[in-house]
C-alpha cells in the first residue's frame, strides 16, 4: 500500500516453530537423526546462514526459535538429508550443494509439509511464495506440479524418496 509517499507492506502470514503444527517437527526429524534444537527468544540463531530468525544447521542439530518460519526449519532439514556424507560431518552453517540439490532440497521440504498435522504442501506453497523463494514459473505450487521432475528424479535417483513420491527416511551417501 502506498501512502503519502511510503510503502507500508502488510505482515506476511507465515507459519512460524511456534505455532502448534509444528510440535510435530521434532517427530519427523528424528527419523533422520536430526535433533531439534530451541533457542531461547532474542537469542542469535548459531548456524544460520541467512540470520534470524532463519533455522540454523551445525552437523545434526537443527536451531530454531520461536519465530522461525517453518518452511525454513524444512528447508535446512532438508539439506541435511540432501548432502552428501563428506560434507555432512563438516557442516557448519553453509549448507552448500548445487543447482539439483538445492532443487531437490525443495521439492522434499513440500512432501515432508505434507506429514506435519495441521500443515501441508499448500500451505508450504503459500509459506515458499509469501517468503519469496523464485521459481520460473513464478509459484511455488506451479513449480512441483509443472516444473519440478528434474527434482523428484534426482531424489528418486539418490533413494530419498520412493517411486510413489514417499521420503526412505535415509540419508544421502
């Protein structure tokens, strides 16, 4: 909204670790070995590449706040599940990985979205698309129905997911 000369941008509506879809996180990560990890509100988020109030990644301990979106504790869950062992027992913050991967990344966020009670890829869509994530075809939901077999086949070829689209709860070697 423009008002006298200044922009006022309304509050994005996105799902935040604090709101109670999320107790179910916890659950989902452990199945792969990853620890969630609350920081006390105010507190720096250790491990996070983007900031605050963006999840952070070192080794297996996933930090998060209160005021973490969701989609991002996904995402970065995600990019553990993702990477490859070498730099798994690396990591400290930088996630790292290329174009596939980060493709990959994206695409086992919204089917993981789908496990969570309450939540589900259509409200990961709106989350991804309210945030600002950028797909070519302009939105998060056109992306995975359209766009994103390049995505599903290199998570398939990495046995991350089955051929029905169902994550295998391992790890990328």
């Amino acid at each position: 909204m423009l008002s006298n000369g200044r922009i006022y941008l309304r509050p994005m509506k996105i799902t935040r670790c604090d709101d109670a879809v999320a107790n179910g996180l916890q659950g989902l990560l452990e199945n792969y070995g990853i620890k969630l990890v609350r920081v006390p509100a105010g507190e720096p988020i250790p491990g996070s590449w983007f900031g605050d109030p963006e999840a952070g990644l070192i080794g297996n301990r996933l930090m998060v706040r209160a005021d973490t979106p969701l989609h991002s504790a996904l995402h970065e869950s995600c990019h553990y599940v993702c990477m490859d062992e070498a730099r798994r027992g690396n990591l400290h913050t930088d996630a790292g990985g290329g174009y596939d991967e980060e493709n990959g990344v994206c695409y086992l966020q919204i089917l993981l979205a789908d496990l969570l009670p309450g939540y589900g890829r259509q409200e990961m869509f709106r989350d991804m698309d309210a945030w600002g994530y950028s797909f070519r075809l302009g939105s998060a939901r056109v992306w995975f129905e359209q766009d994103a077999g390049d995505a599903r086949e290199w998570l398939l070829h990495h046995a991350l997911i089955d051929e029905s689209g169902n994550p295998t709860w391992i790890l990328r070697k």
